[in-house]
C-alpha cells in the first residue's frame, strides 16, 4: 500500500530535481496545523492565516545537492551557547539576532505579507503616509505610537499590536 502511495504521488506531483544544485522546500510541522486548526474554528481569519504562514518560514528546508553550492556556502557560527546564560542576556541576544536577521520592522513585513502599499496602509489605518515611512524607516519609534493608531494600523493588517511592536 505504501509503495503504490509513493508512486501515486511520484507520478501525479513528482518533480524533476535533477537539474538543480539548490532546492528549497516545506514540509508541515506541528505549527502548520495549529493554525489551520485555528482558522477552521474560526479563531483566525484568512488575512491572518496568510500572513502566519508567509512571515514564519514554518517548515523551510533547504537541501544542497552540489559541490559547487556548497563551496560557495561562508560556514558561521549558528548560535551562542546560551544554556546557562541568565534570561536578560538570553533575551538581549535573541533580540539582536532577530534583529540581524529581520532586517526590516515588523510593520513593514506584516504589511509586505499583507500585501498593502504604504499609501494603502495610510488610507486605510487613518495614519499618515509619512508616519508609516517613518515607522518603517526607524525614524520614528512605533513603540511610541498612540494606542489608538497602533490599534487602527493593527486592525487594517489582520494582526495584534503586538505583532506591531518592536522589541
């Protein structure tokens, strides 16, 4: 049964990897289906569902199949031993290597996922166009924004407040 489960799925959805030195792919973890689940009793709605499963990367794996990629690949050290690291210094860490590798601020990949111009964004929230730059840009503390706009902004995006904060 198995074997012929393979081959169904081989012959209807298979693709040819031969020709690639890179593959990314996905699989579903237990993230995946904690909002699924979500949404099927409608505790999310589809914005917010769309905008999970584009801002996690849940499931990405990357698999290298040549010697010439992985050549190319500048190895780094992956994390810091942070087991006996008391939690202000964990935390102030992980902060910074959030912040490493999510270049931009949170509202400008919650409304990038979202798809939604910044012009959109303003219209939309009732926030300024250049208060939405600012805040994108760093110039301007969203941290410090009136509960009231974060709150409007939060709402036109399908997501928290908290999504919104920088921490």
């Amino acid at each position: 049964m198995a074997r012929r489960a393979k081959a169904f799925l081989i012959e209807n959805f298979g693709i040819n990897v031969n020709a690639y030195d890179l593959i990314t792919g996905y699989r579903a973890d237990d993230s995946y289906f904690d909002y699924a689940e979500a949404f099927l009793n409608n505790a999310l709605t589809v914005e917010q569902l769309s905008c999970a499963m584009r801002l996690g990367r849940l499931g990405e794996h990357i698999v290298i199949k040549s010697k010439f990629v992985f050549s190319k690949i500048k190895l780094q050290r992956m994390y810091y031993t942070l087991h006996e690291a008391d939690i202000s210094t964990f935390a102030d860490i992980a902060d910074e290597r959030i912040r490493e590798h999510f270049k931009d601020t949170n509202l400008k990949r919650i409304r990038t996922a979202y798809g939604c111009t910044q012009a959109a964004l303003a219209e939309q929230s009732g926030a300024t166009l250049r208060s939405i730059q600012m805040y994108e840009q760093r110039r301007k503390d969203i941290n410090k924004a009136s509960a009231e706009t974060l709150y409007r902004i939060a709402k036109t995006l399908g997501c928290t407040i908290e999504d919104l904060i920088e921490k």
